[in-house]
C-alpha cells in the first residue's frame, strides 16, 4: 500500500491519499457542469462511486473466502508446527504493519475532514450552482474555455492545459463530511480492522515456510486493492490534481504536535508489537503452549 506522507516542509495540513477514497472524496467537489460538460459530469459522479463500489465488493468477498478457507482446514492441528515460529512472528509481524498503516490513514482522514472549513449547509457544493464567475478557471477533467458552438462540443474534443486550477476542499459542507465518513472512512476503517482478525487467522494455518510467505502476500493484496484501481482507471490529469490538491489546515498547536508524535514514535510500535504478540500469543496457548514460558 501506499502511504500518504505529507509534503516536505508542511507540517500543518492534511492532504488527501492518491487512491480511490481520495478521489472519491475530493472529484465530486470539483466538477462543475459548465466546464467539464454534462456528460463528463455525469460519468465522473458515476465512475468514482461505482470504483469504490467495486473496490468494497472485491475486498469483502475475498475475505469471505479466506474466511471460508480457514472454516475448512483443520485450524488448530495444522497451526500447531513450532518448527517455523520465527517465521510465523515476522509475517504476522509485517501483516500487522500493513493494517496499521491503513487504520492510521483511516483516522487522519476522518481528522482532516473534521477540520475542513464548511462551505454552507447544502449537502454538495456544485460550482455551476453557485456563482458564475467560480466556473472560470476550470471544472474536475476540462478546463474553462470560451464554447465555439449552441452544443458546446468543445467540452468533449478541446482542451486547455497550463491553467492554475488547483483542487480544493475549501467547498465543502458539513452534510458532505458525514457522507464521507459513511461511505468512505467507515466502511474503509472496518475492513481494516476485520482483516487483522480474518488475516492473521489465514497466515497461521499456513503449513510450512513456503506457504506461509505466500499467504502473507495475499492477505496484504487485499489492502491495495485500491491502489491498484486507482492507477489503472484513473487519467494522468486526475492523478495530478489530486496530487496537488489544496491541503486541510489543521491548525497545529503544541499539544497537538506533542500527541501526533507519541502516537507515531510511542504508541503505533507499542501497538504493532502488542498486537503481533498477542495473535501469536494466543495461536501457542490454543495448541497448548505459550511464548512467554
């Protein structure tokens, strides 16, 4: 998976990842009728919510089989091989680094939303509602030109690049934030969490060295999914207004830097370490043994 790191010198904004949540998030709030044409308006408003759609879908029901797999292997005789435990802790050990990641990103997603500047009490700012001279600069795919004819053909065959439209979450409403936390951060942090269950479960019935690498990879294949579909279905031009999109301030103060850092350097490792732990903590008492003698 790929992490969103922050821009270098910036340390008081939030800024959406590159992947199918940020995009559903954000394209939405840049398109603009006007600009990008009906018909690309339309598209885009589809195209982004059935990706997240079908990123759920393919998440879930490869879980449902791992789920199924674990129901029908003999769990506890085959778990029970001490002779690879060193290897056992490592995979568990990166597993749970990648949820982590996930889960963390998660949360700093749901922060920064909460801390975007509501725009009105609508449920979505559309930039052909508003005001006319708010379309000017561009729309979410095409930028603003002037039409050379009565059907404005010139939205689906022109295009103007080297325009400073920059993608925005300043339109925003607060109706929005909880669409997002319901579609988007929710559902995205459940998964997360479901899998540490489901996944560490799958790792674990792994019956030799070989297998156990391998059934690692697939459960941290389920994670990025997303960004596996971001990158294939999502245009050049897309991928870089989203990169360069306007951050959240966050408005930083010192207690607030003071816990972001224990949070990364103090309780994220406690975490990780705990959690590897206690999964393969338990996994030795259920074949009636224990790691801590």
């Amino acid at each position: 998976m790929q992490l969103s790191l922050p821009r270098p010198g910036i340390m008081d904004e939030y800024i959406l990842p590159e992947n199918i949540y940020g995009l559903v998030i954000a394209e939405p709030l840049q398109l603009d009728r006007n600009v990008d044409g009906l018909f690309i308006f339309s598209m885009e408003l589809m195209r982004v919510f059935v990706l997240l759609g079908i990123n759920y879908f393919l998440q879930l029901s490869l879980i449902q089989q791992l789920m199924s797999i674990n129901d029908a292997k003999e769990y506890w005789a085959e778990e029970c091989g001490h002779h690879f435990l060193v290897l056992q802790i490592i995979c568990i050990f990166v597993f749970v680094i990648s949820i982590f990641a996930e889960v963390r990103e998660t949360m700093d997603m749901m922060h920064g939303l909460y801390h975007a500047e509501n725009w009105s009490a609508g449920f979505l700012h559309i930039n052909a509602y508003v005001q006319p001279h708010m379309h000017e600069t561009g729309g979410a795919v095409l930028e603003a030109e002037t039409p050379k004819g009565p059907w404005q053909l010139s939205h689906f065959v022109r295009k103007k690049f080297g325009s400073d439209k920059t993608w925005t979450l300043d339109h925003i409403t607060r109706l929005y934030k909880c669409w997002c936390f319901v579609v988007v951060c929710i559902p995205k942090l459940g998964i997360g969490v479901f899998l540490v269950y489901v996944g560490s479960h799958y790792i674990l019935v792994s019956q030799d060295s070989e297998t156990l690498l391998l059934n690692t990879l697939v459960v941290n294949f389920v994670v990025d999914i997303d960004e596996f579909m971001y990158h294939t279905f999502t245009s050049p031009v897309i991928k870089m207004k989203l990169g360069n999109i306007k951050g959240i301030d966050l408005q930083p103060t010192n207690e607030r830097l003071l816990l972001h850092w224990l949070s990364t350097a103090v309780f994220g490792p406690v975490l990780v370490f705990g959690l590897t732990a206690g999964i393969i903590e338990k996994s030795q008492q259920d074949c009636g043994e224990s790691i801590l003698g």
